[in-house]
C-alpha cells in the first residue's frame, strides 16, 4: 500500500511540473539563442559558459567582465560583446509572454 500511494504521488507530481519543466526548456532555448548570436561566441565558449554558471538563463544575467575574471573569456571585447548583446536581445519581454500565457491558462 505504501508504495502504491508513493507512485501516485510521484505521478501527480511529474503531471504538475511537466508544464513548468517544458516552459524552463523553452527559456533555456531563448538564452541558448541569444548566447549563439554574439559575435565571437563558439560552441566551446558557449559550453564553458554553461559549465560554469549551471544554466543558459545564468549567463545571461552574468556579467561579462566576471566570466573573463574566471577565465572562460579571453577578451575584454567579448565580455562586452556579452553584456552590450542583452539590450540588443531582450529575452525579458520574451519571458513575460510565455508568463502572461500561463497566468491565462491557469
């Protein structure tokens, strides 16, 4: 009985987070983007990147001057190409839409 009600739960549970999980991923793919489109950003600076700070959402909040502080960027040039990149990309507003359709539907 005991692990029959704990599969349920875990159930419900992954039925709960599939819509959230699924709108973190298409997050992550909008900052993976936005990563993918700075001039002198390859896939090994991108994974280092990514290494580093855990999630594609977290380097686009850090500031590029502290990834050349840890070494993941060579340039002085590119730790501003990272941080000008964010006004030229504004993933915020991309995230307030996915929000406001998931306050609508909830």
């Amino acid at each position: 009985m005991g692990i029959e009600n704990r599969t349920e739960q875990d159930s419900n549970r992954n039925a709960d987070s599939g819509p959230e999980i699924a709108r973190l991923q298409t997050l992550e793919k909008k900052y993976l983007y936005w990563l993918t489109r700075i001039p002198g950003f390859g896939a090994v600076t991108i994974r280092r990147i990514w290494e580093t700070v855990g999630s594609f959402e977290k380097a686009y909040y850090i500031e590029g001057m502290e990834l050349k502080k840890l070494g993941i960027l060579q340039s002085g040039k590119n730790a501003v190409r990272m941080t000008g990149g964010r006004n030229s990309f504004p993933v915020w507003s991309v995230s307030m839409t996915i929000y406001r359709r998931r306050e609508s539907v909830s």
